[in-house]
C-alpha cells in the first residue's frame, strides 16, 4: 500500500520532525515510538536508545474499524507515543486512528527516510594536528565521515553521495575551498559521493590498490598509493595501505593525529572480511587483516586516534560526541587486537552480522558498473551498515 492511498484521518495529527526527535533522544527525554513498518523491515533497522520504548505493530492492523483489542492493549495511553513507518503516509493513518480513540500520539515525519537524513557534524576535539577536524555523524546507519579544514582549504574523507550539496555548503559556510574528496576503499553499504564531488570541482581521490576489483572511472580521478601525500593548508593527509576489509583498503593519517580507517578498524570491532570474496576468501582477507592493524595501525603512537567509517549501537561515544579513540586505548580494551593471528581469524570468522543490505548492488554502483539516480541511490543504503564483526566477541570483559 502506497502512502498516497491511506485516507486522511478526520482528526488533526501533529508532527514530528526528524531532527527534533533525535533531539529529544540525546536529551535523555523518554520516547515511545510505535514503529508501523513491517516485522522484517522493523528487525533489520529501526530507532533505539537507552531511553527509548519501539513497539513493532504493522500498519494493517489498523485498516479494520474494529481493531483488535490485543493491539490496542499493547499501546501505552498513559504517554505521548510517536508514530512511524518508511515515508510517513501509514504512520499519519495510523496515528489518526489512534488519536480518534483518545490516545496521545503525533507520526514521524518522512518516517525512516527522513530519519536517514539526519547528518550531524561534530568536532573532534582531541585532534591536534593543524587546522580543525569534524566528524560527520549519520545515525540512521552509522555512517561516518570527516571534513578537515585549515587555512582556507578542506578535504572531506569518506562522503556519502546523499550529502554532496551538504559538504559544498558547509564548506562555503565556513569560508573554505574543498580541495579533494577521498574514499578509504569501495564501500558495499552506502554510494560513495567521490565521483559527485568531482564534478563540481572537488579532487576526487580514490586508493591506487582498489582500482583492479574493477573500477571504471579510475582514470577520471586521481588514485592514492601507499605514501602518498594531501596538503590542506598547513595540514598533511598521508595514505596508510591497510588492506584486510577489501582489497584495496587505504586509512589516511591526518597530520599525524588521527587515522581516519575507513572499515579496518572501529572503536569497537574490526572490520568483517567477508565482503569482497565471500566465505571462501574470508580467512585469507582475515589474515591480511590482522597484518595490517599489527604492522601499520599498532605500530603508530597510542596517543593516534582512531576514527572509522561506521559506528555500532555497541560504540561508545567519546567526551566530545564522537566515534574516535586513541589506540592505546583500544588495545587494551579490545581482546582482539592482543591475539595471535589465528586467534584473531578464528574469532572473526565465528560470528559475523549478515551482510549489509543491497550490498552487491552498492558496491557495483561504487565500481561505476551500475547506474542509479540519486533516488535509487538513496534507497539502497537505507538501513543498517553491518561492515563490522560481531562487537560481542571482539571486546575484552
């Protein structure tokens, strides 16, 4: 059933924009959210937090005029509950039914589509390098990003197509020239915005030893190697070859302070090796892996921080907001890093998440092998990002 065709409910029902719920979430305030997606959709992604109530009820259990009382029974009355559903026609339906029989409710706005655009920019205020760096947060998938800015230049790491104007305005409203836009590998859990910034002036920069999976438009852009260097401003961008995610996957240390690491390493998990080769690659990429944290990631200061591409609903914020943590610290909270090698790969490989959503498609759209609008793209990316091990296993007591 479309949007378009739940009728109008005969009683007004406010709303509630995304930004202003998740506002009311980081505040601490109770939320009550009765989610009217279908089972599947609900247990593959959805709003949590510490000081909030989901309910899953699918929309048509309200389409009767005589709901089921064992429905209504789960609903609270004694709270405000907020509906929501994928696009937010069922959620206003749904809440107009509701409301009609005395319960306090409001719907989501856009639903989880106009959840997934919340895109949050927050300093990194432990980086000590030269200019000033920010963390691009995107809580409906844990995405992450980082803008790095210095003496009238910038360089965003790892941007998200559905943000391109984003990252040009910011840049714009904070005076600066976006110099390069670069890609830590070929994500398979969201369309990169690599290529879209490039045509609009932005130095796209993609890894060097990515290109053979089958890329088609490396020689449209400028490729990284191992070593080599970015200037934005007075700060430096180094590459870190760091393969073991993919193939190809480069981490890029940011004037020495922060080791931007794409999917390598999270500050709570390592990357899952399972996404380029599947099952019978993943031991080998596993021992890449565990190669590139020992040799190139733990051989840096532990006062280096780490920031990835993704977070968990098991990541910890920092004191400052962000997804970052110096490695000294994760080492001594993470079991996994203190391993052996086959240690190490035996426990990776014993309890992975399932793959992220639309995978294969995303990460052919990122080769440049499939073509999609910005509406396509957009929905293939939608849910959870799923790029790390299982959290559980890899953490120390």
């Amino acid at each position: 059933m479309n949007a378009d065709d739940f009728p109008t409910p005969d009683v007004d029902v406010e709303s509630v924009d995304p930004e202003t719920l998740k506002d009311r979430i980081d505040a601490g305030e109770d939320v009550t959210l009765l989610d009217a997606r279908m089972q599947s959709d609900y247990e593959e992604w959805r709003i949590d937090g510490e000081n909030v109530t989901s309910i899953n009820i699918p929309y048509f259990e309200f389409l009767e005029d005589d709901i089921d009382e064992d429905v209504l029974v789960e609903i609270p009355d004694d709270r405000e509950v907020t509906v929501l559903c994928a696009k937010g026609g069922a959620s206003e339906f749904v809440a107009g039914t509701l409301a009609e029989r005395g319960y306090d409710v409001n719907h989501l706005e856009d639903g989880m589509n106009g959840w997934a655009r919340i895109y949050e920019a927050v300093e990194v205020e432990r980086y000590d390098g030269a200019g000033t760096l920010l963390q691009y947060q995107r809580p409906s998938s844990g995405c992450l990003g980082y803008l790095l800015y210095d003496d009238g230049e910038a360089a965003i790491i790892d941007p998200l197509r559905a943000f391109t104007d984003r990252y040009l305005e910011d840049a714009d409203d904070l005076g600066v020239d976006l110099q390069y836009a670069l890609d830590t590998h070929i994500h398979a859990d969201h369309i990169s915005g690599v290529r879209d910034l490039d045509d609009e002036g932005v130095e796209g920069v993609i890894p060097e030893a990515a290109v053979d999976r089958g890329v088609t438009y490396a020689d449209e852009l400028t490729t990284g190697a191992d070593g080599d260097t970015f200037q934005v401003g007075n700060a430096t961008i180094e590459a870190v070859y760091t393969p073991g995610h993919t193939t190809g996957m480069t981490s890029y240390l940011v004037d020495d302070s922060l080791l931007a690491t794409g999917d390598g390493l999270f500050v709570e998990s390592v990357a899952r090796p399972d996404l380029e080769e599947g099952d019978d690659g993943a031991p080998d990429a596993a021992r890449m892996l565990y190669e590139s944290l020992q040799e190139r990631v733990l051989t840096l200061s532990d006062d280096t921080l780490v920031g990835g591409a993704h977070f968990s609903d098991a990541a910890e914020p920092a004191a400052d907001g962000t997804y970052t943590a110096p490695i000294g610290e994760l080492v001594d909270e993470m079991d996994a890093l203190t391993m052996d090698e086959q240690e190490f790969v035996d426990l990776i490989l014993s309890d992975m998440p399932p793959r992220p959503a639309n995978y294969e498609d995303i990460i052919a759209t990122n080769l440049g092998q499939n073509a999609v609008d910005d509406d396509e793209a957009f929905t293939l990316e939608l849910g959870p990002n799923n790029c790390a091990a299982s959290q559980d296993s890899l953490a120390g007591d």
